[in-house]
C-alpha cells in the first residue's frame, strides 16, 4: 500500500523486470527417448548413432562421449556404451507431446529446435502461479505425458535464461533472480554464452580471458579486435547480458532463401555449382531449423550489366531436405547457362517459397514431417548446431565432387 502510493510506476517496473522468460531444453533428448523406450537402456551410457555420436545419455557423457564425436573416439572413451540407431519417428512423436505441454504452458512459445523453445510466462501469475511454479509445473508435465526430462532456465532475458537451463542440466531448474544477473553470469565460463563455441573460447584464453566478467571486463573495442565486430559486439552485449529481443513466435514468415556474389568471369561451372550447393544447405538447413517446408523453389540470377532473372520450379510436394532441392536447383541453373554465358554472373541466389503453413499460428509447427529431413541431413544439422557450420563442409565445396557438377560442364 504505501509502496504503490509513494512510487505509482513501481509495479509497472517491477512486472518488466520480473524473471518470466522460460527456456526449456530436453536432456540428451536422443538418448532420453531410447532410455524411457527400453527399460534395459536405462542407467546405462548410451550412445544414440551409429557412426557419428547423435546424443549420449548422461551416464556416457560421465566418460567424456560427447555429440558429434565420431563413433571410433566414443567406443575409446566409453567401451561399456550401448549403441543404437536413431529412430526420428519417435523423436518428432516426442517433441510434438513436449511442444503441446509447452502451448498449453504459455500464450508465446518460440521454439528454437526440436526439443527446445523459450517461453513467455509474463502476466500469468494471478491465474497460473509465479514463473517458478510454471517452470516446475512444466516439468512435472513433461515427465508425465512424455516421459522425458526436462531442465528449466528461468530469466529476465532470453539469453541468461538459456544460460541457466545449461547450468541447470540435467534434470533441473533454476531461476535467475531479477538483480541477479551479473553476479550469476560472471563466474560462468565464456562458453556458457550463447553462440560461444570452442573457436571462440580459444581466442578469448589467448587472451587470458575464461569467464564472462573477464570479457566484460575487456570492453568492446578488445573484444571487437579479439573475434571481429559482430562477434566482439554480440559478446560483449551478452557479457553484459543485454539481449532486448522479446520471445516471440515468428509466425509469418513466406520464405528461406540465401544468396552470394559470384563471378563468373573465371567460367568454371564447378565453382558455381559449389557455390549453389553451399546456399541450398544454408536455405535448407535453416528450414529444418524452423521447421518449416516449402514446395516452390526459386533460383536468382543478376548479370554483369545488373539485370536480374528468376527461375522457379515447384514441387510436387512440400519438403525441407537437400537432396530434392538441390536437384531443382540444379536443373534450373541448367537451364539457365546459356544465358548465363552471353551474359555473365554477379549474383546467385536460391529461395524456397510456398511454404506449408503460411500466415496460421506456427507454435505447434514441427520439423521435417517424412520427407523433410534425410538421415544424413539430421546428422549434418547436429554437428552444425554444436561446433558451428564450418565443422561439415559437403564434398562439392571442396571441389571433390565432379560427378555430381558433370552435367554443368561445357561441352
Ligand atoms: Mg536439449
């Protein structure tokens, strides 16, 4: 009472900076499904592969098997490990219970990847309890209807609260009090940020810098000369965690596409067929991201005199794997080369449009239904999300692959 007469805007400050962003991230979702599948598995270091290392259950990860480790390294580290090949069908079975616990949790469900998303609790305390019950309550309801668990991260931001859920693995939760961001994120280490892999640590420990409060401490203009100026910008931002970007669901989105400077003056059809390849994995694999398909597919060109053409084909059903778009894509450029050649290249592009699902809610949306996503696809995006998009480079990009561009050449 005598708090709202002196200070009327006090509540409104205190709503904004209450900790109501949720991140909630399933352990080692793989191998937690094959666990809760087969009750041998369980308590037991499982490897979910075979060749490269997809998710290891947390008693294996307790021998340093880790995701994306090849699977000769894991058998050294862990020769007690269970091995099993990944069953998608029952992952995306999974992460669609997961994902409906989650929609009937919060109003705003942004999710991030097949058994993570952030969720905004704001405003849902009179009805729904304090952001700490939610979280617990998410929880306890994950287990029941999906039998897996699920850590929480509880936070002022988004960032700090997909810190705390890392912190909090596995089995967790832990809520980021408001005012008690930096003395929580500071101690941490650098890798702990968001989007800090092993590239980036290593040139901070050059530097002498381990934790986050050291690279606080550095300031912006260090940092930007240590990792470059959207890398050094983006870490000192979240060092000091501001990250001001609202959860929210991204609906609406009408395409993926992706694009690239090309000369053609130097006239060779596999350099342009690798550079086509390169932009179909960055479209396609943003796609399964999202978890978004589409069936019409475009391919942009723009001429040394800067006109510009498109060519499009669509599909006869909607999908977000490599291989059928990437064929497309190359039929399209076949096509195109004549043209390409009296008239030169500047620009290339590839989009995928008519997407499924345009303008309706996307909360529920999942991620490669059939079709969407090949097993080799699956592997790639994993090793990707984890050591970053150089780690798996197609052999067309390295020029090792002149059986696939044959049909490019010139006679
Ligand atoms: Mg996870």
């Amino acid at each position: 009472m005598h708090f709202a007469a002196r200070r009327p805007v006090c509540e409104r400050t205190f709503v904004r900076s209450e900790a109501t962003i949720l991140h909630a991230d399933l352990d080692a979702f793989y191998a937690s499904v094959e666990q809760r599948d087969d009750p041998r598995l369980r308590g037991r270091p499982v490897i979910v592969g075979p060749g490269v290392v997809l998710a290891a259950s947390y008693e294996a990860r307790a021998y340093g098997v880790r995701s994306a480790m090849g699977a000769a390294q894991a058998r050294r580290r862990c020769p007690r490990a269970i091995v099993v090949e990944a069953r998608w069908e029952a992952y995306l079975d999974a992460s669609k219970v997961v994902f409906e616990v989650f929609a009937q949790t919060a109003p705003v469900v942004e999710k991030l990847s097949i058994d993570e998303a952030f969720l905004d609790v704001a405003g849902l305390r009179r009805f729904a309890g304090s952001p700490t019950d939610i979280a617990a309550r998410l929880r306890r309801e994950v287990r029941e209807k999906a039998g897996l668990p699920i850590t929480v991260g509880v936070a002022t931001t988004r960032l700090l609260a997909k810190v705390a859920s890392g912190v909090a693995k596995p089995d967790g939760l832990l809520v980021v009090p408001p005012g008690g961001e930096l003395a929580f994120l500071h101690p941490l280490r650098v890798e702990r940020l968001w989007g800090v892999g092993p590239a980036t640590a290593a040139k901070l420990y050059d530097r002498g810098v381990t934790t986050v409060g050291e690279a606080a401490q550095l300031g912006e203009p260090a940092l930007v000369e240590i990792l470059g100026r959207a890398s050094g910008r983006r870490l000192h931002a979240l060092a000091h965690n501001r990250d001001p970007r609202p959860v929210r669901m991204r609906r609406g989105r009408r395409s993926f596409g992706s694009q690239s400077a090309f000369n053609w003056s130097s006239r060779s059809h596999a350099a342009l067929d690798a550079r086509v390849v390169a932009l179909v994995d960055r479209v396609t694999r943003r796609m399964r991201t999202a978890g978004r398909v589409g069936r019409t597919v475009v391919l942009r060109l723009r001429f040394d005199d800067f006109t510009r053409a498109s060519r499009s084909r669509t599909l006869s059903r909607p999908t977000a794997a490599t291989e059928p778009i990437l064929i497309t894509v190359r039929e399209l450029l076949e096509a195109a080369m004549p043209m390409i050649r009296r008239q030169g290249l500047t620009l290339v592009g590839v989009t995928v449009q008519n997407l499924d699902g345009d303008g309706a809610a996307v909360q529920l949306e999942l991620p490669f239904d059939g079709p969407g996503r090949s097993a080799l696809d699956a592997v790639l995006d994993d090793v990707r999300d984890r050591y970053g998009s150089d780690a798996v480079t197609r052999a067309a990009l390295l020029g090792g692959d002149p059986g696939l561009s044959a049909s490019l050449l010139p006679e």
